[in-house]
C-alpha cells in the first residue's frame, strides 16, 4: 500500500507541477538558449559524384555541303553541325575535337570526335542522331579515357586521292574527283611518288599557316590504284601540313603529263625552304577523303553502323 500510495503522488506531482513550471519559465522569458550552428557543404567532398563520359565518334560527310570541317560563325559547317545535334540530343553544350580538320569541299570516310558529357542517356544511343543528320553519318560509337583527344591521342592518318580522266566530264561524280581530262603516264607517276616516302621537310608542299609551325612529316607508304578511267593515292604519313596532299598530287600529275621532270619532288624536298621557289599549284579539294585515323590508345567499342562498308584502306 505504501508504494503504491508513493506512486499515485508521483504522478500527481508531474501532471501538477509540470504545467506550473512551463508557465514560469514563459512568463520570465527564461527558455534555455539554442546554440546557432553554422555549417558549409564542400561539394567535392561528396561522395556520389557526377560521372563524365568521353565519348568518340567515328563519321563520314560530304565536303561539297559544308564550308570545312572546323566550326566558324555564321557558317555551316561538320563540327558545328555536329556540335548542335549533339547539344540538343544530350539536353547540354556539347563541345567536340575532331581529329582532323578538312578543307570546303573535302571529304571523310573516318575522321573521329571526341566529347565530355555529364548526360546520363546511354553512349549507343547518340547513333539514333543519324535520323536526322544530314551529310554527316555516325559510323561508329566509342567510349574512352579521359585524357584521350582525337586530335592529339592520333598517331598516323590514310588519305584517298581521286583523279578521273575521262575527257568527257561526269556530273554525277564531279564533287568526288579531280577531273583532268587527261591520262597522265602512271609509270612516271609511280617511280617518282616513292620520292616521297620518309621523314622530309614538307614546306615546299604545303601552305605556312604559322610561321612556328614545324613542317616536318614523315610519309609511310604511297599506293597507286588505276581504273577505268580512275586513278587513286593512297597515303598514310603520320600527320599532314595544310594542304600538304593536294600540292603533293598536282605534283605527281603533272609530272605524268610530262609538265615537270622527274626527279622535281626530290629537288624540292632538299630546296624547298628557299624564299624563292614557287609551288605550280594544287589538286582541287573534291578529290581528297579522309579515310581514316589511328590511335595507340584502344577504344571501347559501343555500337557501329549496320552492314557498314569496309574502309577504303590501300
């Protein structure tokens, strides 16, 4: 009884006294101060971070469409084409490397573009672009590291050159050959394109466009296919000047028309540096692919185009 008679005032005390107090420490406004902590959220410390992608495209275009490769204002043009779709598909500003930039009215089979993204949509859906590209078609769809570059990760490049020769011209393929008219002596032509083989100074085949710029270039090897009334270059060098491939074949044809000598690509090779020689001039542009670029660094391999068409590899 007696524990039970302490419990029952217990309680009586708490539902009594409680209240009592509440109202002392309202009226003499003696509420126990909350200590103001302040804090900052370091965002690089955070542990789910947002994951970039690097992602590399492989695409071919039409030259003929497009003031070059490389983006300009108030020009269309490959890159920003390609940048634009890009942007609006990935719902982010898209800023891309090609790995080579062409000339108006030069094509490609291979060139390669490199991007960083933060967008969550899948890498092998960015071929679903190819919908609504026009002149420019994704070929392949790769992943990479992230320091790798298109431009600067490349080791060596093949070009196709495209001479038609017929008299008559073909309106159906004029924006993808040099038409000359004319079937040079391919004899000739083949002796002394080997002249170009190897690590030489190529400013006597090329256009300065910085007077820094170093203009020596090394050529692996040079291939010669003849057609019906066709002839193809192709040449593989492990980086190429300005216009560099275009002087090289207005060169070689005109020394299988017997307009230069044959041994004027050695001569210039060793004397091309003097202020006074003059280039007889270039191949036109819609003869010039870009076939392809090569890498030392492996890419990983996402999607690729359906029944695509092996490249043009000499």
């Amino acid at each position: 009884r007696e524990k039970r008679r302490k419990h029952t005032n217990n309680k009586l005390n708490f539902f009594i006294l409680t209240p009592i107090l509440f109202f002392y420490i309202l009226e003499n406004n003696r509420f126990p101060k909350i200590k103001q902590v302040e804090y900052s959220v370091n965002y690089d410390n955070i542990l789910i971070k947002i994951m970039k992608k690097n992602i590399v495209l492989k695409i071919a275009y039409a030259g003929q469409y497009f003031f070059g490769s490389q983006k300009q204002r108030d020009f269309y043009t490959v890159q920003g084409e390609l940048e634009r779709r890009l942007s609006g598909f990935l719902g982010e500003k898209i800023q891309t490397t090609f790995a080579s930039r062409t000339d108006r009215g030069v094509h490609a089979v291979g060139n390669y573009a490199s991007f960083s993204t933060e967008s969550n949509i899948p890498a092998e859906k960015i071929y679903r672009l190819n919908r609504s590209l026009k002149h420019i078609r994704i070929r392949k769809v790769f992943t990479s590291s992230d320091d790798f570059s298109a431009r600067h990760s490349a080791r060596g490049k093949i070009y196709m050159y495209q001479i038609y020769t017929k008299k008559a011209k073909n309106p159906f393929i004029e924006d993808y050959f040099w038409h000359t008219g004319v079937t040079p002596d391919t004899e000739l032509i083949k002796n002394s394109m080997e002249q170009f083989i190897g690590e030489h100074d190529f400013q006597a085949f090329s256009k300065k466009r910085d007077e820094r710029e170093n203009t020596v270039r090394t050529i692996y090897s040079i291939k010669m296919v003849t057609g019906s009334n066709t002839i193809r270059f192709f040449i593989r060098g492990n980086s190429f000047l300005y216009n560099q491939i275009r002087f090289m074949l207005y060169s070689l044809n005109e020394i299988g028309r017997r307009r230069l000598p044959p041994d004027y690509i050695s001569y210039m090779l060793k004397n091309g540096s003097d202020s006074n020689r003059r280039l007889t001039g270039k191949a036109l542009p819609g003869g010039l692919f870009l076939v392809n670029v090569f890498y030392n660094e492996p890419l990983n391999f996402i999607r690729e185009e359906k029944n695509e068409q092996q490249d043009f590899s000499a």
